[in-house]
C-alpha cells in the first residue's frame, strides 16, 4: 500500500497528483506497542493481564460501561513523544510516583507489593582463574527498572521517533496554519508552498499571504479586546477550531483561500481504522447463524452498530410516538 511504484498510493496520485498519503496513526500505534511487548518478557506478561482484564469486562455490558466511565475519568491526555522523553529524563521521580500509586492500589486490592526476587546465577569459573566481583543488579527493585522500566520507554520513544516521522513532515508544512505560531519567520515561505502545491484550488500564492497576515491582524485583535464575535469558540484558538470558529462568524467568503487550506488540513487521512472498523462490525453481524439476512436488513443493523454512539442518545420515547403517529393502526371490533 506504501510503495512508490504499483502500490494505492500511486494508483490514487495518478489520479489526484497533490494527495498526500499518510501511515495510519491507529497502526503506528499498534505497531510501536508491539515493538515494546517485544523489547523483554515482564511487559508481555503486564499486556497480558491487561488482555485478560479487557476480555473479563467486555463479556458483559455492565461491566463494560463502568470500564468506559474509569476510562473516561483517568485518561486526561495522551502521551506523545516529547511527554515520553520528558519521563525518560527525570525517570526516577515519575517512577516513584507510578510506584507509590500502584503500591496504594495494590493494597487496597489486598496484593502483595514486594519485589520478586531471582536467583542469582553464578558463572562457573575454570581451576586457579582469579575470582572478579560478579557483575549484575542484585536489588529486585533496581533490576525491574533497568531491565523492564527503562528498556520499554526506550522502545516506546525510539518507535514513536521512527514511525511518526512521516507524519511530523506533514503537519509541519501545514504548521503556519496554527495560531499558536502565526508570528513565525517562515509562515510566509510555508504558505506560499501550499499555494503552489494546491494551486488548481488556490488563487495566488499574494493572495493567501494577504489573507493570512489580515487574519492574523484580527485574530490578535480579538485576543486584545477579548470580543467574542458571536461564536462559542473558545478565545484560545487551536489549528483544529480555526474553520469553525471561521464558519461561525461568517469569514469563509472574506478568506476563501485561507478557508480551503484549513478544509484540506481538516480532511487528510491520519487514520483508516475508523473505516475498518464496519467491516469488523458486519462479520460480527453477518454470522452463518444469520446467513438468510436481507440486504436492507443487514444495512440497518450495520448502521445502528456502527453510529452506536448516537443510537444510545436517542430518545425511544419520541420515537415510539412518531411512529404512532405515522399511521392510524387501531381495528375496530365491532
């Protein structure tokens, strides 16, 4: 799928010659956790148990709702590279603090804590060679963090290095669109480069400049005075937020060219899992046992599966009394 010669990626560019083909972000992230379960046997053990818990959860909804919930509420953030380096740095504070919290929940689920401590093997040494301080780590602690803590972040950060390098290239040609640097040097340069890359849908590469130093003119307008226009867009713009809050206030036709670059960043394909994930979801739907199915069946049941999410807001209530509605659908008996 990758390659420069008969792969997607040159079929598609054959046709559409400014696509720009991108690793899925899902799999690099599958692919950088196998490269850790890889790197010693105590990690593949903790995934392990990991699997089996997930396993234990998903086999019943409740269980599987209140898992999503603790999720909801312990994960703030992800971690990316820098936050991985940052740990790796200062290696022995975030360990403590990782070990004083699996200490206190440990206990609290009655486990032991205690290190488990090897026996230490002895190399056998030939008649009258001079006996040398044995080498290696005799504290359990110690041998846990250099032999299992230390070489999993080290497999973690040189795998994110290796397989989001691509990805750091793209988004650094789209990173004068972001608020956060509109008072670089080189913005002018990298939009003049996106003008000339997507020139059947830009105008100029004067006329995005212009439109990128007007709006950048007025966006620290609106941080000075703090005015909201209209919108309920946070003042603090993200590269993410920027064409909505455009949207909101009416700028797309005052920043055409500007509103299409954002469309374009908006759209590119960091991930295809959400696309594969109907495919999974209709193995599981299209079993031998519902082999006879029909086609406009099926494609319901899909549908209600796949946007599962919005199924569970609906309000069955309203919808029973439309239905109601639709038709008079009461006999008379007598």
């Amino acid at each position: 799928m990758s390659g420069e010669i008969s792969s997607l990626q040159t079929r598609i560019r054959e046709i559409a010659p400014n696509a720009l083909f991108m690793h899925c972000c899902a799999h690099d992230f599958n692919l950088i956790l196998i490269d850790a379960l890889s790197s010693n046997i105590q990690t593949r053990l903790f995934f392990g148990t990991l699997e089996s818990l997930f396993t234990f959860f998903s086999g019943s909804l409740p269980r599987l709702s209140i898992l999503k919930e603790e999720q909801c509420n312990l994960i703030e953030s992800f971690i990316f590279e820098n936050d991985m380096k940052n740990i790796r740095s200062e290696f022995e504070s975030e360990f403590k603090q990782i070990e004083n919290e699996a200490t206190e929940l440990a206990r609290k689920c009655d486990i032991t804590t205690d290190y488990k401590q090897h026996r230490i093997r002895k190399r056998k040494r030939f008649h009258e060679e001079i006996a040398e301080d044995e080498e290696g780590l005799f504290d359990a602690r110690e041998k846990f963090i250099v032999e299992t803590y230390l070489v999993s972040l080290d497999s973690v950060i040189n795998s994110t290095s290796k397989r989001f390098e691509h990805f750091k290239v793209v988004a650094a040609k789209f990173s004068g669109l972001d608020p956060k640097h509109f008072d670089n040097a080189d913005n002018v340069n990298k939009l003049e480069f996106l003008a000339d890359r997507y020139s059947d849908v830009i105008d100029s590469q004067t006329a995005i400049v212009e439109e990128f130093l007007s709006f950048k003119d007025m966006y620290k307008d609106i941080m000075i005075t703090s005015g909201r226009v209209k919108s309920g867009v946070d003042e603090n713009l993200t590269i993410n937020s920027v064409l909505k809050f455009m949207i909101a206030n009416d700028m797309c036709s005052i920043y055409p060219n500007l509103s299409r670059l954002y469309h374009i960043f908006l759209t590119l394909p960091i991930s295809s899992a959400v696309v594969e994930r109907p495919f999974s979801r209709l193995k599981l739907i299209k079993s031998y046992l519902h082999s006879t199915m029909s086609e406009d069946r099926l494609s319901r049941l899909a549908l209600l599966a796949i946007e599962r999410q919005l199924a569970t807001e609906v309000d069955y209530n309203k919808v029973i009394d439309n239905f109601a509605r639709m038709k008079l659908r009461r006999k008379r008996l007598l």
